[in-house]
C-alpha cells in the first residue's frame, strides 16, 4: 500500500491545532512553538508532494481512494494536479509566516476590562484552516470538498470574532461590535453560497449517479453521461455562486473588506492569500471541469463582472483612509484579474490565473503583515496618522515599498509575470475586455503609490518620530516573501513547468484551444501566411 501522502500532509496541521488546544493556558509560549513546529512540518510534506509530483505524467497523482459512505457514492478520494501542487505549496508556505508574524496577537490584553484571549486557541484555529484548506485542494470527490469547503468557515469566524485587531479607534464596547458584525457577515454571505452549493451538489448526484469528478469528467469525455442544457447551466450557476462568495467577486464582495479591517494582519492574510484562493481554484477544477458547456454558456456575463471587480476595487482602494481597507479593495480587483484568467479560456490565461494565485498571496502577505507591524506600532489604521517614517525606520518603510510595488505588479516582481499571462491570454481572444482590464494596471500604481507617499514621505509625524525599525522576528517574516517575489519574478519556470499541464487538462475539458495570430507574417518561401 502507498503512502498516503495527501492525507497525511492534511492532518499534520489538523492534528497539531488539537494539540496547540491542548497546551495549558500558562504555557503560551509553548503553544506558539508547537504551532509553528506543525506548520514546518507540513511544509516539508508540501515540499516532498512537489517532489513526487511529476508534471508530465497523470492528471491527477498521488491519489488516494477508500470508501466513506458508500450507500450515497461518497468515496474519501484524494489527487493532485499542478495547480492543486502549487496551492497547496502556497498555502504551507505561507503559514508558518502568518504564525510568527501574529506571535503576540493574542497575548492577553491589558485593559480596564480585564479581557483575555485565548492563545493557544488562536494558533491552533490556525492549523485548522491549513487542514481544510489543504484538503479542499486535494478532494476529487466532490461531497468530500463541499464538507471542508464549508466546515473552514467554522475556525475563521472565531479568529474574525473573537481575535480582531487591537488598533481600533472606538471604545473597547464599539471595536467587538464590529469585530462581530464583520464576522457574521463573512459567515453569512459564505453559507448562503454554501447552501446554493449544497442544492448544485445533490443535483449532480441525481445526474451522475456519484460525486467523482474524475469518473463524471470520464464519463462526459466519452459520452456516456447526457447532461440536458438547461440542467447543467443550472447546477453550475450554483457552484458557480458559492465559489464566486469566497473568490470574492463583484457584486458578492462586501464581506471582504469587513473581515480584513476588523482582523489581525496575519488573520487577514490568511483569509485573502490562502482561504479566498479555494474559490479560484474551485472554478478552474469543479466548473470547468464538470460543465464545460455552462461554462462556456456563461462566460460573457463572467468576463463583465471580472471586470467591474477589477475596475471598481481599485477605484475604491484609491479612496480608502483606512491601511488594511485599502488593500481588501485592493485584493478585489486582483481577484478580478484571477477571474478573468481563468474565463479568458486560453491557456496563457488560465496559467496567468494560477500563478496569479500564487503571486498575489506572497506579494499580498508581505504587504499587508509589514503593514501590520506598522500598525502595531503607532496603533492606528488610518492613512492620514503617518507620515515620514522611511526616516525613522528604513526597513519597514523599504520592505513595505517592495511589498507595494509587488501589488502593481512592477516587472521584475513575480505578479507582474501573472498579470502579463492573463492580459495576453484575455487579448488573445477577447481584445476589448484585454484593453478594458489595463485601467486596473494604471490604478494599482495610483493606491500604491499614494499610500506610500503618505504614509512613508513628507515630513516625520510627532507620534511617529520614536517608531522602532523591524525587528528580528519581523525581518525573518518579510525577507523570505521578498526574496520569492524577486526569484519568481525572475525565474517563474519553476511553477509554469508545474502548472502548465495542467492548464492543457482544463482546456481539453472544455475542448477550446488558443486562438492563431490574425496577423499576417512572412513565410520562408517568401509567401504571407496567415
């Protein structure tokens, strides 16, 4: 019997939240250090998947299938394309940074109040997300991937809730009024689509006989299956929802710039850099691969909203006072871009779209857990209460400056291959949506640019004057997500070699190939070809 390696990569952090749980409240500190040992080590298990990952054999490797609950065709399966490698290769990456970056978030809290946070409880909330995130990368059955796609909502609400950010300029009474608002909403919005999905789900079983999406897709390919016009466009309008609530698009959005406001920075990084990206990867696996012909069907409407999500989330991140707001906004309109890759229905796009997860969720972590160590220092989220602390902490205002110039995908910088992919991939077929998406280009440079002129430039802000630089531990957060930003910007063969064969699947899935140039060249013989 193979290992099961999958399996086991996802219950290394789900074991290691019930043992951070576990830890006695005194020993907060050792809570801290096993949460990050099991983040480690499910980093390593990441590394050893792409390891044994080999791009150019099976669509789906590594896989593993048993039996669950065999009376309604539910089967535990488990496999791993290039995309499903590099998100999960994102997802363990980037938590062992969003524990040590968030060290003392939920140190207890000295106020008036006497309120205290459960540390032990905020790190292995943590490790639970990584569990189900992972898995949900992983499932090939699809009642196995609703249950995790739903059951990580659970573990968010309470870090939302329960461990919001500590600069809040209300009384203590007003910031957990928000704090609870921005988590019920994010609840609400997510079960709603969650529910829509459910319906979707019991409807493909009652189509196909099983929840398998390898057999389904098998059975589609060869002809096996007839799904009528009307039942597919149906069922996939409500994966589609669901997925469309946590990518988040247009007009399903709201929720998200709530959730990260009102969280910690790493909290926030982890909802947009890893818990968001299910939904992406939702649409690439689940849509497009169980309705090609919906997915088709749809795809004009899709384009639209992509681009208002690009359009509109940059026009209101210029406007934003709030540091954390702004780069919600921010993540809208790349998720815009996202979407927009994946619907383009070339390949160039649809790699652009995967790497563009990847890309944005380092360039995105590195932005806002720098800004987030700013804020922990002068205890205000507002813009205007800043002003020319490049002079007083170089470092900060330097990793800030490269982590912001990575959000308006500067070349050089890994999301500025991404963005290129999917711009080209969307040009190559649809030309004016291509033209339409590059006014996100020209805005991201404006919010970027005017929130580090205000916040960094100009004169030194009295309350800003004594600002500690980074320190150690922050440094040793902020410079490996620099160093992968510069390397993937410079040498993105390492993941396209991954994720390229994957991409080939999907568009054979749903039997499009890349447009040919229109334009005419000149052939050897002398002759124009077109």
């Amino acid at each position: 019997m193979n290992f099961p390696l999958l399996t086991v990569t996802a219950a290394v952090p789900a074991v290691g939240a019930i043992l951070t749980a576990a830890v006695p409240a005194a020993r907060r500190t050792a809570a801290k250090w096993l949460a990050l040992l099991f983040s480690l080590a499910t980093l390593a298990l990441a590394v050893l998947i792409a390891i044994r990952f080999e791009p150019g054999g099976d669509r789906y490797q590594l896989t593993e299938s048993r039996p669950w609950i065999a009376d309604f065709g539910v089967r535990y399966e488990l496999g791993v394309d290039g995309i499903g490698v590099v998100l999960i290769g994102l997802t363990a990456l980037l938590i062992p940074f969003v524990i040590a970056a968030g060290w003392h978030d939920a140190d207890p809290l000295e106020t008036s109040s006497k309120r205290w946070r459960p540390t032990q409880g905020f790190f292995a909330l943590i490790l639970m997300v990584e569990a189900m995130v992972i898995i949900s990368f992983e499932a090939t059955d699809v009642f196995l991937f609703y249950i995790f796609f739903e059951a990580m909502l659970i573990p968010m609400y309470f870090l939302i809730g329960g461990f919001g950010d500590r600069a809040h300029s209300g009384s203590d009474e007003n910031a957990a009024a928000q704090r609870s608002y921005a988590a019920v909403k994010f609840l609400l919005y997510n079960l709603v689509g969650g529910l829509i999905m459910l319906a979707a789900v019991i409807g493909l079983y009652v189509v196909a006989g099983n929840f398998s999406l390898q057999e389904i897709t098998a059975a589609r390919a060869a002809g096996t299956l007839d799904m009528a016009t009307n039942t597919e466009r149906l069922l996939f309008l409500g994966f589609f929802f669901a997925f469309a609530v946590k990518a988040p698009l247009w007009p399903l959005h709201t929720w998200l710039p709530n959730a990260m406001g009102e969280s910690t920075a790493p909290v926030a990084v982890l909802i947009t850099a890893v818990v968001d990206k299910v939904g992406t990867f939702a649409m690439l696996r689940f849509c497009l691969g169980l309705f090609p012909d919906a997915s088709k069907w749809a795809t004009p409407v899709i384009l639209v909203l992509a681009l208002i999500s690009i359009v509109y989330g940059a026009l209101v991140a210029v406007g934003q006072r709030d540091i954390k707001r702004l780069v919600a906004y921010a993540s809208i309109s790349h998720f815009g871009f996202i979407i927009l890759g994946i619907f383009a229905m070339t390949s160039q796009g649809q790699s652009g779209a995967t790497l563009y997860m990847v890309n944005h969720g380092l360039s995105t972590a590195a932005l806002m857990l720098v800004a987030g160590f700013l804020i922990s220092r002068r205890g205000s989220r507002l813009i205007a209460d800043y002003g020319g602390v490049q002079k007083v902490a170089p470092v900060l205002a330097g990793t800030f400056l490269i982590g912001g110039l990575a959000t308006l995908s500067l070349p050089g910088l890994a999301p500025f291959v991404s963005e290129f992919l999917v711009l080209v991939g969307t040009f190559a077929r649809y030309p004016v949506v291509g033209i339409i998406a590059t006014i996100g280009i020209v805005l991201a440079a404006l919010y970027t640019l005017v929130l580090y002129q205000r916040t960094m430039t100009g004169p030194v802000k009295e309350e800003v004057r004594t600002m500690p630089d980074l320190r150690l531990r922050e440094v040793l957060v902020v410079a490996p997500l620099i160093a992968l930003l510069i390397g993937l910007g410079v040498y993105p063969k390492v993941l396209t070699d991954i994720v390229n064969p994957a991409v080939e699947h999907t568009m054979s899935d749903v039997k499009q190939t890349d447009p040919k140039p229109e334009v005419a060249v000149e052939a050897k013989n002398g002759e124009e070809a077109k």
